[in-house]
C-alpha cells in the first residue's frame, strides 16, 4: 500500500511538472513579440534588446520594486510614516503606503536568486516574474481536482484554469501586474478550506484552516481584491449549513453525547474548521492591513457596483472608459466562435461552449446525486458486508456515478457512508454554486473579472472530464459509440487550430490533417484491438478519454498560443526617445501632462511627475485634460495646464468650499482660467459672489505666480481615444452625462496623380464602406468628400430615392507635402470635418466630428500648431509630439505655421 502511495504521488509530482513547463513554455513564446513584423522588431526593444512591458501598470510595479530594493519602502518619501509617490497624481502625490507589495518582495526574492547564478538587471527579472509564477496555478488546480476524480479531470482542469485567456493575457512574458497571483493564491486558499471542512482528524482540520488562513493572507498581500474569496467562503459555510439542514444531514451533534461544549465544539467538523477559519483570518487580516484595511477591503465588494456608473459625485467616472471594465459579451464570433477560447466572451473566456456544457453536467450531478441520496433508506443491516463480498469503493463509484437512479444505493452503504455522501455533495454544491454566482456577479462589472469565473468554470469542467473518463471506462461497450464520441472529439480538438490564422502558417491544413489522423487512430484502434485481457480497461477506451480530454482543452491551448504569438509592446522607441528628451532637456520642475494610458511609462521612462495616470484616475483631472485637449480656446487650455501642473486640484477645492457646489467651481474655473489675474478676480466677485480675500485667495491658485514648466504629449494613439477624452472633456455636470466626438482614421493610403480622383476607406461599418473621394484638378488643388457605398458591390446607397451618407463632411482641410492647401467649409448639412493628408502623392484620411474641428488637439497634432503661439512644439517623434507653454504668446490664433505632426 504504501509503495502504490509513493508511486501515485511521484506520478502526480511527474504530471505537474509536465504542465508546468508546458503553460510556461506558452507563456514564453511572447518575448519573440511575433504580432510585430520582423522590419520593425527593433523598434518594440529596448537597447539591450528586451521587448518593452506589453502593458502600462507593469511599469509602476516595476518603479515599486525599484523602490523597495533602493529604500525598504514604496513610493519617493515618507508622508505620515507612509509611502507616498510624489511622480503621480502631482502636485500632491498619492499614498502608496498599502501597496499590495506580494509582487515587488518575490520578485526581488527572484532577483537575488538569480543573479547568485548570472546578472540580470531588475527589468528582466520583472519581465519573466510573471509568466513563472503564473504557471505555478497547475499545482493547486491539479490537486483540488484530482482529489475529486482522477488524473484526467485533474490534467484538464490545471490546463484550462491556468491558460484561461483573460488570465493568459495578463500573466505572459512582458506582462508584470499582480495578476500573476490572481488564481494560484485563491485555488490554495479555496483547497485547504475544502480540506479541513472534510477533514476528520482534528489536527488535520487545525493544519488545514491555519494554510487556508496563510494562503489568504498572502493573497491579502498580492490583490486589493482578496475580500471577494474571503466572501465566497463564508457564503460557503452559510450555504452549506442551510442545505445541510434542509436535507437532515448530521453535520452537528447534539451536545448531550460529550462531556463539555469545548469537547462537543472541537468535534463538530465542518462547524469547527467554519469558526476557526473566520476567526485566524480576521486576527490576521487586521494584523496584516489593520482594522481600517479590512473595512476598505469589505467596502470595495460593494464597490464595484458603481463600476459602470457614469459619474462619480458630479464628476464623470473613469472607469467607464477602461477596457477591462467594459461589460463583455456573452459570446463572441457567432456559432464557430463559441467554440474558440479567447477575451472576447464570458463563454470564450471560460474555454468555450464545449467546457460550459461540461460545467452544467457536473453541476447537475452534484445536484441530482444530494437530491436523490436525501430520501436513501438504510435496507437491513447497516454494517458494511465481509470484506470478501465488499466491491471496493472506486468499483462502485465508478457504477453509479452516472446512473440517473440511486435506488440501490443503500444496499452497499451503511448510514456512515451515506451521511459521508450527502456531505460531500452538499459541500462541493455549495462551493462551486456560490462561486460561480458570485463569479458571474464580478463579470458583470467587467471583463477582467473573467479571469475569477474561469477558476471554478475550469474546475468543473476537469472535473466533468474526470467523470466522463470513469463513465466511459465503466459504462460504454459499444465500438460504434466509441467511433462516435471520437469522430465528435477529433472535430473539437482540431477546429480551434484552423482559427490559428496567421499564427500558425495552413492552419486550416494542419487542422484538418490533426482530425483526419486522429479519427484514423481511432478507428484503427477502436476496430482492429481486442480489449487487453489483463486490464479492466481496454486500450480502445482509453484513446477515447484522452481525446475527450484533449478536446476540452484545445480551445483554451490554442487560445493561449495565438495570444502569445501576436503580442504586441505597449510601447516602442519614439515614446522612449520623446521620454529621453524630457528627462534630458528639460527643467527639475517639469510637469508631464497628457491623458493618462501612459502616464506610468512618462514617470519611468522620463523621471518626471505627471498629473494623470492610472492610478490617479479622478473624475476632475479626467474632466481637466479633457477639456484641455476639446477646447479650440487655447488660453484656457494654456490655463488648465499651468493650474494642474503647479497647484493641481486647490483652486476647484477652495471654490468648491466658498460656494458650497463642484457644478459652480468648474463653472467659475472655465470663466476665469483664460483671463489674466485681475480679470479673474473681478469675475469671481462679481458673477459668483465671492469677496473679494477669496478671490484672490482662489486666483492664487488657479494662475499660480510661478507656474512650473509643462511638457504636453500628444501621440498617435490619443487619435482612437478622442471618444473618451472629448466626452470626459465636455462633461454636461448638470445632466451628469456627455458626448462621444469621434476622430475615423483611414489605416491605407491611396495614390492619387494630379488630375485623377482617388479613394481611401475610412471606416467600414455593418456591411457598409464610408470612402474619401479625393479629387486632385491640379498638383496643388486638391478637393474631397465622403461617400456611402454597399461593400458588396461598391454601388451608392440610396433610401427612398435620397443618397444615405450619416458621415457627410461639411468641412474639409487638406494638408499636402507639409502645408495647408485647402481649409473650406461645404454649403450642406453635414456634422463632419474631412482631413485628407498626403506626401509625394500618396493620400490618407480623417474624419473627425466637428466638434473636433478646431480643438487644440487637432491643431496641435494634426495641423502642426498652425494659427496659434501659445504652445510651441520641443521635440518630435513618430507619432509623438512634445509641447511647451509660450510666456510670451499674443493670443490663441497668431502663428502661420503650417507643417504637420501626424
């Protein structure tokens, strides 16, 4: 016995460590950044040709770490005896001191190890930290699982649950966030809770609540958001004693049997380990986070409802505009989509329908099984029959596992092991109900929450696979059915490699050839071998369970494979060198400002503070750089930027006090920014009725003696997120909503001659193609229009007899070779400005709402700055452009410059 232990244990040791290196080796793959072509591989490296981090918070972390390895704390000073982080949210900083700071201690752990062995800098070390420990997530899914069924449920599980696409996604090679500890801490936190609710031992039911209580307690560490686990299993507990009640399972005693209630208490299983649980992880909550931690903590459950809100008080809520947090699709690419895994879909993200369908059947089980064992009736005597007419336990587990009637079910069990029985299901019902719920609940609020559902979803569906491999062993005979189930699994596992695209060169090929092969084997195996006379098993159903468990874990292999090799960097070298040039050229008190997906790259790269990032995602500064970048009046532009970069929120806050409204502070700002001090001071005296000490207390503020220097960013990127920025920007605080202006950036250029009319598609939306007809009569007269045309046939779309174009421009600017050749205004009734822009004859578009037209990011990025002094341009890169304040500046519209940006 102990011997066929010892092997069961080494087989499982040898299995994780397969998985492991596999989700790994995946996970690696993104450091080749094959979703960037070869020619420009380079740009995407730093100089010791490191891909940059995939994603922006991987850079804060990474600035974290760094400071915690220079200074034993987080953040640049000590505030309070508390980190505080003067290169965010400036000029106050933000605390920083509660930083979850699990990632910067292993990932120093990591960096010394390392380094006894080789050098790596701390940047590369950080690049693989996730990645590796990510991949550590087999192991407690593995063995949550296969104490349940068996290898191959255990195998599937660990599979599906640590390359789940939304946890795959942020846990590759490049990507450093706390993500990385998101489902290896719950999954043993979870386990041991399991473990001592069954456990019988008491000193094994002490030793499991204690590693569970560890387990969230490093959680507590890793992720603001542990309180949810923590939550899940009280729900458990609650759900679990309920069920129990209801179903007269004997879960606690009566206390007449023992001698003292301590004695009684220790002795009531699930009741003791439920209390002890609770009890150290409070105790170790508060000594971890304090009593203040754990409120914030148990606040943040409520929270999240306002995710989706659209303001926050008056102001408008950021949150709303991150991709994560948007609400996701139920499933994504119709009827062959549901059966890929990707972040698409909640079903996608799960491992597809296939994996979903296996979910509803093992919760099924687990509900018909308590459902039917509630009415069992112990028949005769209740002791177990001699040991040499007993059927040993796997036998008959494995007979009546799936057997929709558990009448006989008494006959082989005696009152213990029925009790047993009923409590298993009711526990694993409880859990996995409860955590599905309140996983789904969390989805709700967005679709980085996928990753939280995919952990119980994947645990059921190995588990479905585990169930499967016992019922087809046990039950199916049948070689035709066996064909059966292996033509359906062959097509299962091979379709997701056909949707490899340009991932994988003839994928379809290579699909097709993988199901062809596999029915092959099959049928060769399934048809032409005799069942082994020496095994309970035969070899013919054992390749049937592999597929099995192989087609339930290709969609989400594959998913995870196509992820790794079309990674792309979040960033490349020119808003590295625009970075290099800041911190190079420019004064100690220079203040970046620019919206805020970069604003942890600007405080890494360039050492600089910013005023926006993502962590300081405030409703004011969101609506403050909004509206800077909206406005086509530049002196007010000019006067959020030095009032954010000098005194930041003070003036709004000393105006919010001395009339009593955010609605009128943001009123009396918008007025008086663009004036100079005295004006200011009037106006506020005047229109809003302050005297005349707070006015000059509030202009103080607002037009700061000495303003810092500012370095506005501009990029590329700003163009696809002017719908967020514009609607932020010209926030309605009374209708507590807003607008989204659009700019339709063309992704092609057309070659148009001089007197040839050329066309560039710029937005191609439910079957229909919005073109620019560019119109050269001339080399230098160039005139242009948009046109609405079926993309099935490229001929115009007419309703009723009326030419259909929602997209019709009633401006147009044209910037040809470096200068404005064209700015008119069409006579009709279109809501659109049309930007055409071409060099040596070569011609793009952009559509822009006119709402857009004149605004300072237009004028600045796309125009070049023309008409204008009050900002100068200090360094350009591709796609990137830095500008300055003019102290010197006449007015909003003096410049004739004319050279572009874009």
């Amino acid at each position: 016995m102990e011997n066929q232990k010892i092997k069961t244990i080494l087989k499982s040791v040898a299995i994780i460590v397969i998985l492991f290196a596999l989700v790994f080796a995946l996970r690696a793959q993104a450091v080749n950044i094959n979703g960037v072509p070869n020619e420009i591989k380079a740009d995407y490296m730093d100089t010791n040709g490191l891909p940059y981090f995939s994603e922006m918070d991987s850079y804060f972390n990474l600035r974290m770490t760094e400071n915690f390895m220079d200074h034993g704390y987080f953040g640049d000073t000590l505030v309070n005896n508390s980190g505080w982080d003067m290169h965010s949210y400036y000029p106050s900083g933000r605390e920083v001191g509660s930083y979850q700071p699990m990632i910067a201690y292993v990932t120093s752990f990591l960096y010394n190890i390392v380094n006894m062995f080789t050098h790596m800098s701390i940047t590369e070390v950080a690049f693989w930290t996730g990645a590796f420990v990510a991949s550590f997530a087999v192991i407690p899914s593995y063995i949550f699982v296969r104490r349940i069924t068996n290898d191959y449920g255990a195998i599937a599980a660990s599979l599906i649950v640590s390359l789940g696409p939304n946890y795959f996604s942020h846990t590759f090679a490049g990507f450093f966030d706390t993500d990385m500890f998101n489902v290896t801490l719950p999954l043993f936190f979870l386990m041991f809770f399991v473990e001592a609710m069954k456990a019988e031992k008491l000193s094994h039911r002490i030793i499991f609540s204690v590693l569970s209580v560890i387990s969230i307690g490093v959680f507590a560490l890793s992720w603001s958001g542990f309180m949810f686990y923590a939550a899940v299993a009280i729900a458990v507990m609650i759900v679990f004693f309920i069920l129990s009640f209801y179903f007269n399972i004997n879960v606690i005693d009566s206390a007449k049997n023992y001698k003292n209630r301590l004695h009684w208490f220790v002795n009531q299983r699930e009741l003791f380990s439920a209390v002890l649980i609770v009890v150290l992880g409070f105790v170790g909550f508060v000594a971890l986070v304090g009593v203040d931690g754990v409120m914030t903590a148990i606040s943040g459950l409520t929270g999240g409802i306002s995710l989706q809100s659209a303001a926050n008080d008056v102001w408008p809520n950021v949150m709303i505009s991150v991709a994560e947090m948007q609400v996701p699709n139920v499933i994504y690419g119709g009827l062959a989509g549901a059966f890929l895994a990707n972040t698409n879909g909640v079903v996608n993200g799960i491992g597809g329908i296939v994996a979903l369908f296996g979910v509803l059947i093992v919760l099924f089980t687990f509900a018909q099984r308590l459902w039917r064992l509630r009415s069992v009736k112990i028949k005769g005597d209740t002791s177990k029959p001699h040991k040499s007419k007993r059927k040993s336990t796997a036998v008959r587990t494995e007979e009546n596992r799936f057997k929709i009637s558990l009448k006989d079910v008494g006959a082989f069990g005696s009152t213990d092991e029925i009790n047993k029985s009923k409590r298993l299901n009711v526990l694993y019902l409880s859990l996995f109900f409860v955590w599905i719920i309140a996983s789904l609940v969390a989805v709700s609020r967005g679709t980085r929450f996928i990753q939280v559902l995919v952990i119980p979803m994947g645990m059921c569906a190995g588990i479905f696979v585990g169930y499967a491999a016992d019922y087809i062993k046990s039950n199916i005979n049948k070689e035709r059915l066996l064909m059966v189930i292996a033509f359906c699994c062959a097509f299962l596992i091979a379709f997701p490699i056909t949707q490899l695209g340009s991932t994988l060169s003839n994928c379809v090929v290579i699909g097709v050839a993988v199901f062809l092969i596999l029915v092959a084997i099959s049928a060769v195996i399934i048809k032409g071998t005799k069942s082994l006379k020496d095994s309970d098993v035969s070899i013919k159903k054992s390749i049937v369970v592999v597929l099995v468990t192989l087609a339930l874990v290709s969609p989400t292999v594959c998913g995870a494979y196509y992820t790794a090799e079309t990674v792309v960097p979040g960033s490349s070298d020119p808003m590295w060198q625009a970075m290099d040039f800041v911190k190079e050229n420019s004064s100690n008190d220079t203040i970046i400002v620019s919206w805020w997906d970069f604003g942890y790259l600007f405080q890494t790269a360039a050492d600089h503070p910013t005023s926006f990032d993502g962590g300081s995602q405030s409703g004011d500064r969101a609506f403050w750089v909004g509206r800077l970048l909206s406005t086509s009046d530049f002196d007010l532009s000019k006067g959020i930027l030095q009032m954010l970069a000098t005194t930041g929120d003070n003036a709004s806050n000393l105006l919010c006090n001395y009339t009593g409204s955010n609605i009128t502070a943001v009123d009396a700002l918008l007025d008086i920014l663009p004036l100079d001090k005295s004006k200011a001071q009037d106006t506020l005296v005047k229109d809003y009725n302050l005297t005349k000490d707070q006015a000059k207390k509030v202009v103080k503020q607002s037009h700061p003696d000495n303003p810092n220097n500012v370095s506005l960013v501009l990029s590329s990127d700003m163009i696809q997120k002017a719908g967020w920025w514009s609607y932020f920007g010209t926030w309605d605080f009374n209708a507590l909503n807003s607008t989204n202006y659009q700019y339709y950036m063309s992704s092609s250029y057309s070659d148009v001659d001089a007197k040839s009319v050329g066309r560039v598609n710029v937005l191609n939306d439910s079957g229909i193609l919005y073109n620019a007809v560019i119109n050269r009569t001339s080399a230098n007269n160039t005139t242009a229009q948009m046109e609405a045309v079926w993309a099935s046939n490229n001929s115009k779309i007419d309703l009723n007899g009326t030419s259909y174009n929602p997209l019709k421009a009633d401006n147009l600017i044209v910037v040809q070779d470096g200068y404005l050749v064209n700015n008119q205004t069409f006579d009709n009734d279109g809501n659109y400005t049309l930007y055409i822009l071409g060099q040596d004859g070569a011609f793009t578009a952009i559509l822009m709402d006119d709402h857009l037209k004149d605004s300072v990011f237009t004028n600045l990025f796309l125009l070049g700055g023309a008409n204008q002094d009050t900002f100068v341009l200090s360094n350009m890169q591709d796609g990137v452009a830095l500008w300055t304040i003019n102290e010197n500046s006449s007015s909003s519209s003096s410049s004739n410059s004319t050279n572009t940006t874009a």
